[in-house]
C-alpha cells in the first residue's frame, strides 16, 4: 500500500474496521483513510476536552467514554457505531486509561 505524503498510515486496529473475514478492505483505501483522519482528529480533540477527568477513577472513565461513544454512534455525528467504539478506545490510550473503560457501553 502507498499512501500520499499528508495521509497518516492506518493502523491495524481501525484497518480491522473495514476488512472483512478474507482480509480484503470493504470500502476504498481512500475513503478508509480518510475515515481513519476524521476518527483519529476527533480522538485529539476529545483528549484535550476529557484530561479534566484523568484521576477521577475508572468509573468515571467508563460513563465518559460511553457518553462520548453514544453520541458519536448518532446519525447526526457521521461515523459508525464501529469508529465510535474506535474513536473511544483511541481516546482511552491517548489518556492513559485502562482499555477495558472504553468496552462500557454504559446507560442511555
């Protein structure tokens, strides 16, 4: 795979998003990555938002990154429920996090 100068490489934990059981991708390379640019952005944007809550232990960690994975799983926030599930594990590790706060889904 070759990718332009200004696109970061995907990493394999979203590549997985669109690759189905043969590994082959679901959608256009292209349209994958920027996908991928879109999810990861967002991600940045929400650590500088979320460092307020870095010590404030796993439970409020867990509610959140379900909150912010609700609301990104919307129609109106343009992503699918699988690059929220990513958006809010890449935000777990960006924070530091333990993963498994990410796995929550928490309450409506």
């Amino acid at each position: 795979m070759s990718y332009d100068e200004n696109q970061l490489p995907l990493p394999p934990s979203f590549h997985a998003l669109y690759t189905d059981a043969r590994q082959r991708l679901t959608a256009p390379l292209l349209e994958v990555q920027a996908r991928y640019e879109l999810c990861e952005d967002l991600a940045q944007h929400l650590l500088l938002q979320t460092q307020v809550s870095r010590e404030d232990g796993l439970r409020l960690q867990r509610e959140t990154l379900a909150g912010y994975r609700r609301a990104l799983a919307t129609p109106e926030a343009g992503l699918s429920e699988a690059e929220a599930g990513w958006v809010a594990r890449r935000l777990a590790e960006l924070l530091d996090w333990p993963p498994e706060a990410a796995d929550a889904t928490g309450t409506p």
